[in-house]
C-alpha cells in the first residue's frame, strides 16, 4: 500500500513539533545543568538562522520552476518564429531574385570592369548561400540545438555594400535564432526539479519546525529565565 510520507502529513509535522518543543524545553531549560548561557543561545539563534535559510531556498527553487514553466509557453512559440525567420533568409538569398541574379548590361551601367566585378561577387554569395542552405536544417534542430557560425563555410570576401549588409543582416538572424535556442534550454532546464530540489522540499516540513521550536524555547528563556 503507497502512503504519503511522513513530511507531507500536516498532523504528524505538527505532532512533531509539539515533541521538539517539550524536548528542548526540557533540556535547554528545565535540566539546570543543560540549561544554556548567553552564548549557547547566540549559537542557537544562528542555528535558526541557518534552518529559515534552507526554507529560503527552496522557496526561491519552488518560484524559479513556476516562472520557467510559464516562460515555457512563450518561448516555444519565440524560438519557432527566430527559426522560421532563418530558414527564411537561407531560401530568399540562396534562389534566384535578391543574391542569385545576372545583370544585363545597360545605358547607365558601370564600366565593364566594375560591372564584371560586381557580377562575379553577387556569383560568389548566391554559390554561398546555396551551400548554407544545405549547412541549415529544413526543421528546428533536435533538442533545440545552436547553429554555430564557425561550423558554417566563411563567406567570401566582397566590397559590394548591398552584399556586405545582405552577409551581416543573415549572421543577426542566425544570432537572432541562437540566443532563443539557448534561451529556450535554460528555461527547460530551470523548469525541471533537480535532485537537489526534491532534498530540500523533502527536508524542508522538518527543518522549519525544528527551527520554530528552537525559537519558542528561545522565547521562553527570555521570558522566564534570564540566562547569566
């Protein structure tokens, strides 16, 4: 038969802190040889200290899940859109339109020199991108993995400005996507409960009525014995 244990059981905590009560009593002040001095309390007081600490903790472990949990929601849906908006760039600049263009030679065009030159970098990045869009996953990466720019192959070296922002305007949404991919993990992870967690929640009923019956022995010596 499965039974909740003893620390989620409100009647026995409480019984339990009854019997702390009468034993500390009992041998911090009815016993004259036990009975503590100014210091021994002073020590006690830090003892109490140290108890409210733990509750402390995990009640800052306790809001950390609930926060994660609630973030959650939107992160998802976050990382998705910073996904999608990637894939997106890797599509318009690896097909024909933006990047992957010929130029017709015109009336007012540069001179042949400048337009080849110009041509033949628009050549390099179109073939770039086409390679990043092979690099890129078609769907979100398994657990939510980066995309590392080190891993991607270097982008070739132009001095046309509309290629130079179109490389720049790419590695901020890859940025972009990273950033929501870590995020993303963190709250995953924050969301969880660790072992350490369920130790000190488990802990936590008997450590605080430890430390109240610490402290209601405390405020019967100050009322009823001064100690020396």
């Amino acid at each position: 038969m499965l039974e909740l244990p003893i620390v989620a059981k409100a009647g026995v905590i409480f019984l339990i802190f009854l019997a702390e009560v009468v034993v500390l009593h009992i041998f911090l002040i009815a016993i004259p040889p036990l009975r503590l001095k100014k210091t021994g309390w002073a020590v006690i007081q830090y003892v109490v200290i140290a108890l409210a600490l733990l509750g402390l903790m995990t009640a800052i472990s306790n809001a950390r899940q609930l926060v994660a949990q609630g973030l959650l929601g939107i992160s998802r849906p976050h990382l998705q859109f910073e996904f999608r908006d990637l894939r997106g760039r890797v599509d318009d600049y690896s097909s024909p339109g933006i990047v992957c263009r010929t130029f017709v030679r015109g009336e007012f065009s540069p001179p042949p020199e400048e337009f080849n030159r110009a041509q033949r970098e628009f050549d390099d990045v179109c073939q770039w991108f086409k390679k990043i869009s092979t690099a890129i996953p078609k769907e979100l990466p398994a657990g939510d993995a980066d995309i590392d720019w080190q891993s991607l192959s270097a982008p070739p070296q132009v001095s046309d400005a509309q290629l130079i922002d179109t490389i720049h305007r790419f590695r901020q949404t890859l940025d972009g996507y990273n950033t929501a991919a870590k995020s993303h993990r963190d709250l995953q992870a924050a969301a969880q409960r660790s072992g350490a967690d369920s130790f000190f929640i488990f802990l936590l009923p008997l450590s605080l009525s430890l430390a109240l019956a610490l402290q209601a022995t405390k405020v019967t010596a100050d009322a009823w014995y001064k100690p020396s």
